[in-house]
C-alpha cells in the first residue's frame, strides 16, 4: 500500500472539521493515550478490537492517511487484506458479534463529530463494563482527534501532488496543519488541568429526544 496513491485516490473531503472542533479533540487526546499504553500492558481490551473500532472511525471520516497508517498497524497484528479493506469500506462482513456494539458506538461517534448520545455510551458499560468502555472510547477519540488533523494533511499532500481537493483551500489546509501542532501543548496543559480536576475524559449529548 503506497501512500502518495491512497491520498492521490481521494478528490474531496468526506469530512471537514472545524479549528475548534481539532482542539476539542486534542485536549482528549492526552488522557485517552495514556489509557491505551495502560492497555497494552494489561490488555483488557483486544488490541485488534481498538485497531477496528479506529479503522471503523477513519473509514465515516475519509482520511486518507490514516487509512494509510492503521491498515499497516492492522496488518502488523495480522489482520487481512480483506478484513482491513472491509472496515475501511464501512461493510459489516468481518464485525464479530461480541464487538458489534463497540464498531456501532465507533461509527456514531464519528456521525456525530465526537459529541455523541450519552445514552450510546451507558450501553457501551453495560455491554462491556466499565474499564473496557472507557478504553473503547479512549481509541475512539485519538484516531477522530487523528482523522481531523490527518485529512488537511491530506489534502495538502495531495495538492503537492497536483490533484487539488473541489471543496477545500490552501489557507485552511495549512491553517490547520499549522496550527493544529501550535495547538498541542496548550491541550495538553488544558487535559492536565481537567484531570487534576477530576473532571471526566469526555463529553456527551445529553439531550435524549432520539432515544426511544
């Protein structure tokens, strides 16, 4: 899989965040990391599940060079071809039972632009617990934190390659490269602050209007 080919593929955003929408996502990044490095240590959570459910999310969000990325990660833990181009293709083909709920949850937090239904997040505990959930919903916020600055970074490859994206511009693409790595250090000293704080590594709709 070539990198200049998967970008070069891509001819418009699927998906266009906001800068306000990229510091949402980085100040829940720190924490969310720090809760996936713990994992790998204890793997509460299958590795391979945390690899879906980001694949899951890129795939709503069309970013091509995290497609590019997690396909080789996808690949080192020794899913397939097939498996990894179903994921990024949004089919259900490979979605084991046990984790369906997980992917579901992965997909709506993407279709919501990471300010999902709390209720979908209670259902996440009761299927899985309370430690498993919070760590589905750790990989979930560094690859859409991932997505959002990865698909500026996109189109600004593909521009240098000549293949300009219809619905994007040179001021935002740089716009938010650059000052989406200003932006690092001051969300993370904002999510160390929350954190000392104990206030919670998330944000939810609250508003239940949907939820029959």
């Amino acid at each position: 899989m070539n990198l200049s080919k998967t970008i070069g593929n891509t001819s418009a955003y699927k998906r266009k965040y906001s800068f306000f929408e990229l510091y949402n996502a980085l100040v829940f990044t720190p924490r969310a990391i720090l809760k996936l490095i713990e994992n790998n240590k204890n793997k509460i959570v299958d590795p391979k599940l945390i690899e879906r459910l980001q694949l899951a999310v890129t795939e709503v969000n069309g970013c091509p060079a995290c497609s590019y990325q997690h396909t080789k990660m996808a690949l080192n833990l020794g899913m397939s071809h097939e498996e990894i181009s179903s994921f990024l293709s949004g089919d259900d083909k490979y979605i084991q039972p046990a984790e369906a709920k997980a992917i579901a949850f992965a997909q709506h937090f993407a279709d919501s632009r990471g300010y999902p239904k709390e209720y979908t997040y209670e259902s996440i505990i009761e299927e899985y617990g309370k430690a498993s959930a919070n760590i589905i919903l750790s990989a979930i916020q560094v690859i859409m934190a991932g997505n959002i600055y990865g698909l500026p970074l996109s189109a600004f490859q593909s521009r240098l390659q000549g293949k300009t994206y219809s619905n994007s511009i040179l001021l935002y693409e740089l716009g938010m490269i650059v000052g989406g790595a200003f932006l690092i250090p001051i969300a993370i000293l904002h999510a160390a602050i929350r954190g000392l704080l104990k206030i919670p590594n998330h944000r939810f709709d609250t508003s239940v209007n949907d939820h029959q």
